[in-house]
C-alpha cells in the first residue's frame, strides 16, 4: 500500500474520531436544557455537515480535474504554455504575463472549447492565480461533459 493511501486512511481514522468525540460533546450539550448550551451543541452539530460538504465539494473537484487531466494526456494535447520558470520553479513575471495574454485570448476566441480553458487554468496556476484558475477549471470541466 502507498504512502499517500497509508496517510488517507490515518486522517479518514481520526476524523471519524473526531466526529464521534464531537457528537458526544453535542449531545450533552443539547441534553443540558440550557438555551445557551443547547445552542453550542446544535452549532457543534452543524459544523461537522459543513465541513463534510465541503470536503465533498472539494473531492469532487479535485476527481473531475484529474479525469480531464487524463484525457488531455490521452489525447496528447498536453499544451506547452512557454512560461520561463526561475530554478525555485516560481514563474518569471514578465514570461508569465505574455502566455497569460496569449492563453486568455485563446479562451475567449473559443469560449467552448474545454481545452482552451484548461489552457488558461494552467496559465493562471503557473501565475499563482489559484482563485482564477479553479474558475477556469471548473468551466473546463463543464465544458468537457
């Protein structure tokens, strides 16, 4: 078994740890019959589903991405986006602002094409653009269906 599945199941295992410490603490709480006290453990309730739907969300993403990813390969459409990289592996700025130009207009010129905006997503990944390029992703994504 791998490492990185060794890890996953570690973290699965204490996070449902965690949850049932949790669901105890919040059953007491609720049984108190103190207002203040009831509200904590409804709030200690609610705030496990939250971060369950968002772990779901991200997962989601995180497999969608990799699928695309594995087309792309597949299809051997890998681009080459020209972006000169420092030795730390960092972008060189005016590099990264040229491929950036050349990818967006891409992406707007085709505004279906899934590869164009997987394009644009790596642009924006190698320009530390995080929030941009999940945007660009998840059209990608959409648009792969």
């Amino acid at each position: 078994m791998s490492r990185a599945k060794i890890g996953a199941l570690a973290m699965s295992a204490l996070l449902l740890l965690y949850i049932a410490l949790l669901s105890n603490t919040a059953l007491a709480l609720l049984e108190t019959g103190v207002a203040v006290a009831q509200i904590m453990g409804a709030l200690i309730v609610a705030f496990p589903i939250v971060g369950v739907w968002a772990i779901y969300v991200e997962l989601r993403f995180g497999l969608a991405a990799e699928r695309l990813v594995a087309r792309i390969i597949a299809e051997g459409t890998w681009p080459d986006l020209g972006i000169e990289t420092r030795p730390s592996g960092r972008a060189v700025r005016a590099s990264a602002d040229a491929a950036f130009a050349k990818w967006s207009a891409a992406a707007q010129q085709n505004d279906t094409d899934f590869h164009a905006w997987f394009n644009l997503s790596l642009a924006y990944d190698a320009c530390g653009d995080r929030r941009r390029a999940r945007a660009a992703m998840r059209k990608a994504i959409a648009l792969a269906k």
